[in-house]
C-alpha cells in the first residue's frame, strides 16, 4: 500500500474541509462577526427569499471564501458571481443574479483581520502564509479522519 502525502486543501473533499475549517475558526475565536443582527437577518443574495437557517452560516462562508482564495487570487466582483443564483420569478423567466455584496466584503474583513488573507497588489485578496498553514494543517486532519474510517470500514 503507498503512502499518500494528504497535506493539501486540494486533496481532501471540499465540503468536509469547509465544515471542519468554519469549526476551527469559530472554535479559535480569531473570527470577528459583524454586528449580531446583521448576521442574524442578512440575506446572502437577492434571489433568495429568507436569511439561513443555520446559525453558523458566517463561519462557513468565511471558510468557503478562505478555501476559493487557496486556489486563486480573487476579488468581491467573482465571489458575488460565485455566490449567486437563478432568481425565480414566478410565471416568468428565471434569471441570474450576483450574491450579496456585503456579505463578500464582511467575510474578506473580517478573514483580513484575522491574518488569513491581505489585499494583493494588483488587485483582489490572496491567503497569507498563517493562513495557507491553517489550512493546510486542517486539510491534514480531514483526510487523516477519513482514512481511519476508511480503515475501520475494511476491518
């Protein structure tokens, strides 16, 4: 059997690693929310209908944008496009609309403040070495959990 080095946010599923690096940044406290009722009655864009349900959305959008910079240097502009969705219109046709804006803006500050990321020269956010280091050391833990239940699975 070979040795597999898992030390990459590209290895591991997304969607565990986001869940278990918006743990890590609410379990760690370096995370600064906004105002407690924007974050209670935002809504993520203007194609959806109700703010979400999930209490910790802030921390899992914090992740979802840390983990989108892993891979490339972005901006608010792609991340709204990226956060968007179909707006339904009842009869008529359904059409494209931009994630909030905001919430983008908010997230960035608050992973700015953080250290996880800073502005880039040339325009847009890019992760900083603490915050590549974070990362990679959650996406570590992720596959090292996965492969033990991979193990107990075939026992």
């Amino acid at each position: 059997m070979e040795v597999v080095d898992r030390g990459s946010v590209k290895d591991v599923d997304q969607q565990q690693f986001t869940a278990a690096f918006a743990e890590f940044l609410k379990k760690t406290g370096k995370l600064e929310l906004p105002s407690t009722t924007w974050v209670d009655i935002v809504k993520l864009g203007i194609h959806k209908q109700m703010a979400p349900v999930d209490p910790d959305w802030y921390y899992t959008r914090c992740a979802s944008i840390a983990r989108f910079l892993y891979l490339r240097r972005t901006g608010v502009g792609a991340f709204t496009r990226i956060y968007g969705g179909l707006k339904r219109k009842g009869v008529r046709p359904s059409h494209f609309q931009h994630g909030s804006r905001s919430v983008v803006r908010k997230c960035l500050q608050s992973l700015e403040k953080a250290k996880l990321i800073e502005k880039h020269a040339s325009g847009g956010r890019v992760l900083t070495q603490v915050g590549r280091r974070n990362m990679d050391t959650i996406a570590k833990q992720v596959a090292d959990k996965l492969a033990r239940q991979q193990q107990q699975q075939q026992q």
